[in-house]
C-alpha cells in the first residue's frame, strides 16, 4: 500500500532553516508529481510547492517562493523541502502528498519562534 512518512520538522528561530523529508513506498514513486502542503494551527490546508515527475517542473506559493525549494530523489523514493528564511507564520504541519491527491502522510510539526 502506498505510504508517505515525512519527517525534519522541528523548533527554529525565525532566519533559521529546516529540511523536510519524504519517504515513499508502495508505489511507482519516479512516474508520479508530489507535493508539499501545509496547515497552520487553526486553519486550512495551504498548498506549498509541487514537483514533476522527473523534476523539470517545480511551483511555490507566493508565500514561499525564493525561500523554500522542492527537490526529489528518484533512486532514493525521497521528496524533500529545503525551508530557508523561516518566518513565525510558516508554522504549521508539513505534509507530503502523492500526485494524484489520493495520499497524504501523517505530517511533521514546524514551529518557528524564539
């Protein structure tokens, strides 16, 4: 069956950084896009950034972009977040999301104060 697990996220200072991993399984990981979505305590899902299949294609949020990148490892069934710049309001749990939107991991928790 198919299974995302993410895992990196953590408590850090704003201007700090953090990277969040992906694993993937149960599923043909290299022929499908994957994306990152988040939900901010008391809110809803916010999409963060997607990625194609073999990686020539990559999004942002405004919100996001110039500070985050999406990459993945094909050989690896990896998908990460490179978070850079973190600000308070990108606090929430980061989950990793097959393509199709059929499956969603259970998430990790970034939490960015001093």
């Amino acid at each position: 069956q198919v299974q995302l697990v993410e895992s990196g996220g953590g408590l850090v200072q704003p201007g700090g950084s953090l990277r969040l991993s992906c694993a993937a399984s149960g599923f043909s990981f290299s022929t499908y896009s994957m994306t990152w979505v988040r939900q901010a305590p008391g809110k809803g899902l916010d999409w963060v950034s997607s990625i194609s299949s073999e990686s020539s294609v990559t999004n942002y949020a405004d919100s996001v972009k110039g500070r985050f990148t999406i990459s993945r490892d094909n050989a690896k069934n990896r998908l990460y977040l490179q978070m850079n710049s973190l600000r308070p309001d990108d606090t929430a749990v980061y989950y990793c999301a097959h393509g199709s939107g059929d499956y969603w991991g259970n998430g990790t928790l970034v939490t960015v104060s001093s």
